[in-house]
C-alpha cells in the first residue's frame, strides 16, 4: 500500500475504500450525497482535515465526469440562467476554505456533522422553499454564500443547491445538468481553495488521488445497477443512514 501518512494505516485505507466506493456508487445511482457519504463515513476513524483532504480529488473528478454526461449543450444554459449563484457560490468555496485549518479538532468534528444531519433531515421531511420572482436575485445571492461556505468548511454544496433549484421550480429534467456544472466548478475551486489552505499538500494529496479509483468504480456500479431498484426508497435509506453518521460525527465533537 502506498504511504501517505501515519495516521493512515492499511486498515484505515481499506475502510476509506470502501466509504468511496460506496459514495460513489450512490452518487451514480441517484446522484447526490458522495461528499456526504466520504464526510459522516470517513470521520468515524479519520481526522477531519484529512477527511476534507481526501474528498477533494475523488469529488473534482466525479463531478467533471457528471458535467461531460450532461452534455455541453446543457452545461452552457445552465451557466447563463445561474451565473450569479455559481459565481457566490465558486467565490465563498475558496474564501472559507482558507479558515478550516484555524477550527479546533472537536469543532470541526461538529462543522461536519451539523450540516450532514441538518440537510439529511430538511430533505427527508420534503420541506421546499418559494421564491417570487422578485425575490429571485437576492435569493441567488443569498442561497449561493451558504451554498459555498458550507462547500469550504465541509465539501458540502449539493444539498442546498438541491434546495435551490426546487425553490425556482427548476423542471426536474434541467436538475441534473445545472447540479453537474455547479458542482462541476465548486469543486475546482475547492481544489484550488484547499491547495491554498495547505489541506492539500505533499502529505496527503497522493491519499486523496488514491480515492479516485473506488469513487470512479462505485459510479460506474451506480450507473449500471442504478435503475434496478426504487430510488425513491434509495434515497431515503441514503439519507436516514448518513443522519446516524452525522450525528455520531457531532457527538464526538461534543464529547471529545
């Protein structure tokens, strides 16, 4: 096994494979929730800086393969109806990112947890914001710099850009391909962002590249098996499952 860093040893490695593969394969299945997964999984043995640092690679490459089955078509009609949340959002990414390193151990344990739980739980209950259309700029602006804070500090923007495009009546066949181009480009920019911050250096940058094969071969598994099962219940399996997660990620932050 390669060497990345003492902390991780092959047991470690295995059981962060698996984490990935998994992330993967759901986000080939139905889409959403891979940072989720690796995040609330990884936590329960890794440190929280180096569970970021691993996410970055697996999630930039998910992503950009995302965006390239969506088509360029779509991907350019997306930029041009979103601009503005995409632009806060890529900009807040690669600000708060730069904080993560200054959050104590413990802390950030519950900046993990916090959002996985809170976002698992707003979608489980089918809660979905209305905007008027007057409201739709500042709403843009607004959704985008939590969108993108949450993207920095955790790796986690999907579930409200999810919750954003359900608040502008976004047809649910467009969903996906403007959810690949944001997601697309906030995690280049989170790549950026955390090779700024140091999360990602010469210590655990071959981890995170390590990931990208069980992240690629759950996708592929998810995309193959995806439609063999009712999503619907998936989904909520998915997400009552990384609630249990979030929930232990926050209990270790409180309980030290």
């Amino acid at each position: 096994m390669p060497e990345f860093s003492p902390l991780i040893t092959p047991a470690i490695f295995a059981f962060a494979c698996a984490v990935t593969l998994l992330g993967g394969f759901v986000k080939g299945a139905v889409g959403f929730a891979m940072p989720l997964i690796m995040i609330s999984g990884m936590g329960i043995f890794i440190p929280p800086e180096l569970v970021i640092a691993g996410i970055v690679i697996p999630i930039v490459i998910a992503n950009v393969l995302q965006v390239a089955r969506s088509g360029i078509g779509n991907a350019q009609a997306s930029l041009k109806e979103h601009w503005r949340y995409i632009i806060v959002v890529c900009v807040m990414i690669l600000v708060s990112a730069q904080f993560v390193r200054s959050i104590p151990g413990d802390v950030m344990f519950i900046v993990l947890g916090v959002p996985v739980v809170a976002l698992c739980v707003i979608q489980l209950i089918g809660w979905r914001p209305r905007i008027k259309p007057q409201w739709r700029r500042p709403f843009e602006w607004t959704a985008g710099g939590l969108a993108g804070t949450l993207g920095g500090l955790a790796g986690t923007w999907g579930p409200p850009t999810v919750l954003y495009l359900l608040a502008l009546n976004t047809p649910r066949e467009r969903q996906m391909s403007v959810q690949g181009v944001i997601y697309g480009l906030g995690s280049v920019m989170l790549l950026l962002g955390h090779l700024q911050s140091g999360i990602l250096n010469a210590q655990t940058w071959g981890f995170s590249a390590a990931l990208v094969v069980p992240a690629l071969l759950g996708m592929w598994l998810g995309f193959r098996l995806g439609d063999r099962f009712d999503q619907e219940r998936f989904r909520k399996a998915t997400l009552w499952v990384l609630i249990i997660a979030g929930a232990n990620l926050i209990r270790r932050g409180v309980m030290g």
